[in-house]
C-alpha cells in the first residue's frame, strides 16, 4: 500500500470515528479546502514575501492537504496520476519557447 | 525514491526549464494556492453538494495539488509527516466524545 | 432615496430580469463574494503590490461589490451602519496605544 | 459629502491614527479583501445555504466592505460608478433572452 493511501485511511479513519462522513459533501470539502488556503495567505497578509514561520505553514499546508486527500477519494481520484496529467497539459498551454521567463497567463502569452 | 518525490522532481523540472522559480516565492505561491482553490469552489457555484464534472474536478484538484507541493518542497517539507502531525493534533482538538456527529468548530465544542 | 439604495434597486431588477433570485441562497452569494475576491487577488499574482491595471480593478471590485449589496439586502443589511459599528468595534479591539504602527491581529498585540 | 464618502473618511482617520496607511499596500488589501470574503464563506461551512447567524453576517460583511472602501479610494474609484458600469457590461454578456433562469456563465451561454 502506498504512503498516500495510508495516509488517506488515517484521515477516513478520524472521519469515521467522529461520524464527519455526513457532513463531507463535495461542494464543502471544496470550501473547506478554500477556507485553509486562505488562512494560509493570511499568513503573509501585511507582512513580505517569506516572512512567515515554518510551523504555521506546516499546519495550515496539512489542513489543504488533508481535505484534498479526502476530496480525491470521494471521488476516486489519484492525486499523483492528475498532477502528472496536469504537467502533460501545462506543457501544451505554456510551451518553453513562449512562457521562459514569463508569468504571464497562457492565453495572455504571444 | 518516493512517488511523491518523482512528482515533485517533475514539478520542479517544469518549472526551471521555463525559468519560473523567480516568481515562486512563498507569499506568491500561497496565493496560487488559494486562487486555485476558488477555481474549484466556482465550479460548485449556484450548484448542488455534488453537481460537478469529474475532469473538472481533477483539473482544480491538480492545480491546487501542484503549488501545495511546490510550496512544501520550497521549504523541505514533507507533506506526509505534516498531515501525520495535523491527525495527532485534531484527535486533541476534537476529542471523539465531543465531536462526533458535530460540525462545530473545536472552540466552539462544549 | 439614496445613492446606495438605487444601485441596489438596479441590481435587484438585473437579477430579476433573469430570474436569478432562484440561485440566490446566501450561502452561494457568499461563495460568489469569495470567487471575485479571488479573482482580484489573482490580478496581482506574480506581481509587485502595486502592479495592476486600474481598468481591471474597477472590474473585480464591482463583481465584489455587487455581489455584498445583493447579500446585504437579503438579509435587511444596512452596509453603512455595520461599517460603522465595526469601525466602534476595532477601536476597542485595536486601541491606538497598542495597534500604533503594529500590523500584528489584536489577539497577538501586546 | 455623499454617505459613502462619510464612512470612508472614517476608514481614513482609524487606519491613520493606527499609522496602516504603510501596511495597507494594493497586493495586501486585496489579499484582505478576500481573507474576509474566506470568513464570510466559513459561516456556512457544513451548514444548509440559509443556516448564519445574522450578527456574524454583518461581521464579515463589514469587515469586506471596509477593505474594499479603502482600496477603492487608494486608487481614486468611485464604487457606485463601477457598479452601474458593471450592470451595463453584463446587461451585454447575459442577455435577458440567453440568461434567464439559467445560472451558466456568460462563456457558456447559448
């Protein structure tokens, strides 16, 4: 078993226990997962680019994590096979010949 | 070699043929994060708990999956342990006795 | 009449126009509130504080703003009079003795 | 002096006597825009679209509204100027004939 599925067992698990599947629809874990990503960027409200405390970051980066964790299982989603999906239709939208050096958005690019 | 670390290689990889670690810093990243996030709540806008298109859910999830670990990997953490660490911390936060069935908030629970 | 009241009238009649009040729950209205700020954050993603076009602004901040008036008035919300009392409020929470040249959130002030 | 202008003028003087005005940079108003719009939404976490205490509504309302004031005047808008020409604009993207009773975006209308 793999450590991402040992992982997501350990959150189904302490969702179980406290009876949180009912609570867990789709629409909410993806607020859930909105909600810790703000507190995340609260983080660095106010404050500069990497003015922030490695403890804080781990902790709000699990809150991301876990709820996405459980988002991709409801949904019987392997979280490593989209991102590798991803990077193959990234390579599309921002080819290295137009985007190096480039932050602009892909349909902005020339 | 774990799984996670050969996405993350391939994330980094992406990102340095196109020359994009100058934009990466932590506050950015975070905000790419959050940004990502919402991306996956408007798809549930005006809509039911589970009236989503599996693609799209994927596309977000991924996105969001992808500066997560970048974010991580900028200041070498391994997002296993983290969640690991946040179960720990949320069984004493939200103790079965109190929170199960209930939705509240730990600082909320009685 | 005034000047907040008729821009609320034209976008109740927009809304209605299109018989829109039926998606109009809060909770979506908050959501939609949450995307546009997002969206107004993301014009700033990569980028310097302050590098923005002001065209675009005006844009996110309307999307925003429309969508609190919208909230507001479902709920009988004066958004001048909490304005207001928010301001007594913080003036409590963050008495200029303490809050001086402080960004810190009040339950870290000193 | 227009009611909005009144109340925005009292933003001013609290964030001055604070000594903000340093903090309250473009980037970060925005980023504060949207972590109260990420409050607003946490009201309803778990929770039925019409299931928020009103107090806590007008909390957060307030909190988005008074971020988005100050950042409106930093850059000298007008922001119900922006919301009649947004009602215009989208008068043109969801005609009454495409738009009605339907909630897709306007990219998606037919």
């Amino acid at each position: 078993m793999s450590a991402i599925r040992d992982i997501t067992t350990a959150l189904l698990k302490f969702r179980d226990e406290r009876d949180w599947k009912q609570f867990h629809n789709s629409k909410d874990l993806a607020l859930a997962i909105s909600i810790e990503a703000s507190e995340l960027v609260e983080l660095f409200l106010w404050k500069g680019n990497e003015d922030v405390e490695k403890e804080q970051l781990k902790d709000e980066l699990a809150d991301i994590l876990s709820y996405c964790l459980l988002l991709a299982e409801k949904h019987d989603i392997d979280i490593l096979d989209i991102i590798k999906e991803k990077i193959e239709k990234n390579a599309l939208k921002y080819p290295v010949s137009k985007a190096k050096g480039n932050s602009k958005k892909y349909n902005e690019l020339q």
